[in-house]
C-alpha cells in the first residue's frame, strides 16, 4: 500500500492576498487556481520552489467560526515546517522580504532552524537538516516548537 498526504488546507481570510504573500514573499509556485461555481469559492494550491509532495490548498474561511481559526489552527504551535536545501540563503531571502522570525536560527544536533510567522501568524520552522540526518515522519523534529 502506497498513501500520502498531498494538501494541508490553511485557513485564510483573502484568496488573493494570500497568494501574493506565499508566491512573492515566500516564493512558493502557483499550483492552481480554479473558481468553482456550484460551490462559489476558488481551489488555490501553492508549493515550494522544487516541491513534489505535500502543497498547500489556500482555503478562504466561510463562516465566522473558521474566521477565529485564521493564523492560530495549532494553538499556538509551529504548524508548519518548510525544508530547505541551503538555510542561510532562505533565512537571508526572507528577512529581506520582511518575514518576521520569532525564533532566531539555531543548531541542533539534527539541523539548523528558526521559526518564522506567516501573514496570519501561522508559526513555521525553516529548517535544514543535516547530512546524517533523515528528515521523515519518524524523525526527532524541533522539540523547542
């Protein structure tokens, strides 16, 4: 058997605003964008730059109860973690596009890593494992998080 997961749906409040924050500032790719009429709402995927797995489905809130879930749907929590292929070239990328980091970047013994907030507050981990260490479903990730 062969499964994966292939969207996380995060709640936002604006299609079009959300895609210009992941796609300019976080330079992730425009995947989709198709309005469905029965349903009138659009189905927007964005990924990272060299990405063939998880993307993310860009979902507008469609009641005020999802409203209050925009940028807190962890809690609190780091609820996303985007691996990279060269951490200072991204973190230097980012700032300079005015992401903001609440975590400063640090070395562990699996990776480099520091948490940044999307345009809603989401928490993330940019992160850049180490040679001799497997980032997968069974791996130690970020226990500061």
């Amino acid at each position: 058997m062969h499964q994966s997961i292939i969207h996380i749906a995060l709640v936002v409040d604006d299609y079009d605003k959300a895609i210009e924050y992941f796609t300019q500032t976080l330079s992730f790719n425009l995947i989709e964008d198709t309005y469905i009429e029965e349903q009138d709402k659009r189905w927007v995927v964005v990924a990272p730059p060299g990405s063939n797995g998880t993307a993310l489905l860009l979902a507008k809130a469609s009641s005020e109860d999802q409203e209050t879930r925009i940028g807190n749907q962890t809690g609190g929590r780091v609820f996303l973690f985007l691996h990279t292929d060269d951490f200072w070239r991204d973190y230097s990328a980012m700032k300079a596009k005015g992401v903001t980091f609440v975590r400063d970047p640090f070395e562990y013994d699996y990776g480099t890593v520091a948490v940044f907030e999307d345009l809603y507050g989401n928490k993330w981990d940019l992160i850049q494992s180490n040679e001799n260490h497997s980032m997968n479903a069974g791996s130690k990730v970020n226990v500061a998080s």
